[in-house]
C-alpha cells in the first residue's frame, strides 16, 4: 500500500540546486517523471543531509540520451548504461546518476538481468530494505511503498517483502543488512529471529561474491564502528585490511583468507564465528591461518625446495582434513606468497608408501607405540623429499626406529621370538 508524506526541511531544501531543478525541468518538459531514490531520501529523512544522491525515473537509458543530445548536455561515464545508469553532467558543474526503474528478470546471487518498467512500486520491490525502498520527487513529496518512513522512525531494520527472496537476489545483502542494523538501530535493538534464520540458511551464498564488493561492503562497517556488532574486534584497523587484500586479491583468495586478518588470536575469531554461524569450512580455515601464519615460512633461495615447510604441513594435516593442500595454499596467500600459492596448487602429494597393515606384517602390534612408528617413519620420509620408498623405510629406518623406542619404551615394540620348546 502506497502511503505519501509531504517534507519541507532544510535537508530536502538544500537539495535543491539550480543545477538540478534544471534537471527536473528537462525530465517534466519531455514527459518523464524523475525521483530521488534510496539513501538519500532515507538521509533527509533523519535530518542528514546526503552526500550521494542517485534518481530514479521513467525514461529508458535511450530516452535519456536522446533527450540529453537534444538538449546538449553532455553525458560520461557510459559504464552504467548496461544497468540502466546515465550519468549527466549540467553545466559543466554537477553531475547526476540517473536510473531506469527496472525489475530483475533472473538473479544468481551476485548479478541480475533487468527489464525496465514504469512501474514505482515494482522498483521499490527490488530493492534491499524498506528504509531504502523510499523515493522524494521535487514537490516534496515522499512516496513509500513498503512502510519505510515506520520503519525509520522506529529505527528497524527490515528486508523488503521475503527476507529469503531478497538475500538470494543479492548475497551481499547480508552484509548490508548488519551494517544498516548497527549504524541506525538502537542500542537495545534485538534482530528478527526469521531474518536472522533467512542469513544463517543463506550465508553460503557470499563464497562466489567477488572480493571487490565484499572489501567495499566490509570496509564501509568498519569505518562506520559497527565490527563489534559482527563479533568484530572494535579496534580493528581497516587500513592494515585494505593492504592485506590490496596484496593477495589477484591470487582471488577465499573471502576468510581476508576476513582473518581482522582477528589477532583464535579466541577473536570464535566471536566472530559464534556470531555469524559460518560454516565448518570457513572455521577451519580461519583457525588454520591463525595458527601458522607466524610460525611458518618460505625456505631461503638457496634451498632445493622453499616450499617445503608448506609441504610438510599438507602431510601432516591431510590425514585428518582431506581439505588441507586447499586451506594450506590460502596460507601462503595469506602471506602474500602468490606465485608460491600456485606452485602448491599444482602439486601433486605423493603417496606415503607405509601402512598399518605393513607394520603388522613386521609382527608390530597395535598399541601406544603403533602411531609413534608410523609417523617416525612419515617423518623420515618427509626429510627424504618424500623419495623413501617402502623398502628402505621397511628395511633400514624402521630397525631403527624400533630400537630407539626400545630403549625408551621397552613395552611390546619390538618383535620377540618365540622361545623355542627344549
């Protein structure tokens, strides 16, 4: 339902430039309507007067740039045109990012294909929240289609129609909406619980946004102080996050890869997690990073392989996560290694030649010192450039193994001989 409210405050008078009432004109002359929309209405609303201000309006990006030819007002910028955008420039002294009103045809998640409509309220429908839904034409009136101006003056912060919907248009929107909730809701606010299960169940959806729009959409919560909200620690410094993504985002390292930089220690990072439920996946990974980010390192150049360390550590962990080689190559994109980061990803792990079944045949039983044996004849193994093969560990490490364990731990390691009957 459509409900209208008329405003006359000195936000909505500032926005009244020459320039733009000539803009107006323009639109009105040649039969089009044309609307301030989003932010900048909710801005005014509240008394703030805004710094971007995108329009809205009935004519197709064709229209417009006839309109605008006929006219002769240049226009730049024609990199928004595929989305609708024409951007003029009045008087060679202000510009304006006008779009067609549109609908999304198909969405994936991360892009939409539009159709244009004259349709106000079918606009309104595609966008995020109701606070942003809102649009504010010349005479000062504001045309709210989704309860908005309510929603404003109570300070929430709400989805437009299905929060299901409206998150699976746009994964990023999951971001938007804990930054809109911690920079306009009260201190005592309390989430939806049915918005909050629409993002648990849907928070897989930003693994495939691209790291440029999760940057912009983090980067925005933190110089806004609303990382806290996010299990965020509240000093974290969104400078030395830029720099970090500046350096490893050609690598297109996972969104955690970036994100963990922000957390100084595991105990950071579980906030974090036990506020946004992530997945296992992301968890791991994060704690992953932390725990070797420091203590880990390329060998010098003079090294046979400056790999190796990395290499080592995908053996040891791969036994227990087959995922590790793919955590491990994030590490080293983490560390800015990117050309390292590849080499990993392509390498092959090789195979360790020992098994269980191998030491039992040796008449090794199962026992405390069974896992000792096998991981001393992995380790020799690793120091061997993974070139040992079955035979030498069978034959020449594992005797000495055993008698090093023998003499620290006499209990079943060795094989006996059975004593003969006399």
């Amino acid at each position: 339902m459509l409900i209208t409210q008329k405003i006359n405050t000195p936000e909505y008078r500032a926005l009244l430039t020459p320039h733009l009432l000539k803009l107006a004109e323009l639109f009105r002359a040649n039969q089009y309507e044309i609307r301030v929309a989003g932010g900048a209405v909710r801005d005014i609303l509240m008394g703030i007067l805004p710094h971007d201000i995108d329009f809205a309006t009935t004519a197709t990006p064709e229209q417009m740039k006839d309109m605008f030819t006929q006219a002769n007002i240049r226009m730049i910028n024609c990199n928004g045109e595929e989305h609708g955008t024409i951007t003029a420039r009045i008087d060679d002294r202000e510009n304006f990012e006008i779009t067609t009103l549109r609908i999304d045809k198909t969405t994936d998640g991360r892009h939409a294909e539009v159709e244009y409509t004259q349709d106000w309220q079918l606009d309104a429908n595609r966008r995020d929240l109701t606070i942003n839904s809102l649009f504010l034409d010349f005479n000062g009136t504001v045309y709210d289609y989704f309860n908005g101006i309510e929603d404003l003056q109570h300070r929430r912060i709400c989805f437009v129609g299905d929060a299901v919907q409206r998150i699976r248009e746009d994964y990023l929107r999951i971001l938007r909406y804990f930054r809109f909730f911690g920079r306009f809701a009260p201190d005592n606010a309390i989430h939806d619980e049915q918005t909050l299960k629409a993002i648990r169940d849907n928070v897989e959806g930003l693994k495939d946004i691209a790291g440029e729009r999760l940057w912009i959409e983090l980067k925005l919560m933190l110089e806004q102080n609303i990382g806290p909200y996010l299990g965020i620690p509240s000093d974290a410094d969104a400078n030395q996050l830029e720099d970090h993504w500046q350096q490893s985002y050609q690598a297109k390292p996972h969104e955690m890869t970036i994100l963990t930089k922000l957390f100084r220690n595991t105990h950071e990072v579980r906030k974090f997690e036990q506020r946004l439920k992530y997945s296992n996946d992301c968890r791991r990974l994060s704690q992953l990073l932390i725990t070797y980010r420091d203590s880990i390192s390329l060998l010098d150049s003079s090294s046979t392989d400056r790999l190796k360390p990395y290499k080592d550590l995908v053996i040891d962990l791969i036994i227990n996560d087959p995922m590790a080689k793919e955590r491990i190559v994030e590490l080293l994109k983490y560390q800015h290694h990117l050309s390292e980061a590849q080499q990993l990803s392509d390498w092959t792990i090789p195979r360790f030649p020992v098994t269980g079944n191998m030491l039992t045949s040796k008449g090794i039983k199962q026992g405390p010192n069974f896992k000792l044996i096998l991981n001393a004849l992995r380790d020799n193994w690793k120091q061997s450039h993974f070139q040992a093969t079955e035979n030498q560990l069978i034959d020449e490490v594992l005797p000495h193994v055993l008698e090093t364990l023998a003499h620290t731990n006499p209990n079943d390691t060795i094989p006996k001989k059975r004593k003969e009957k006399e």
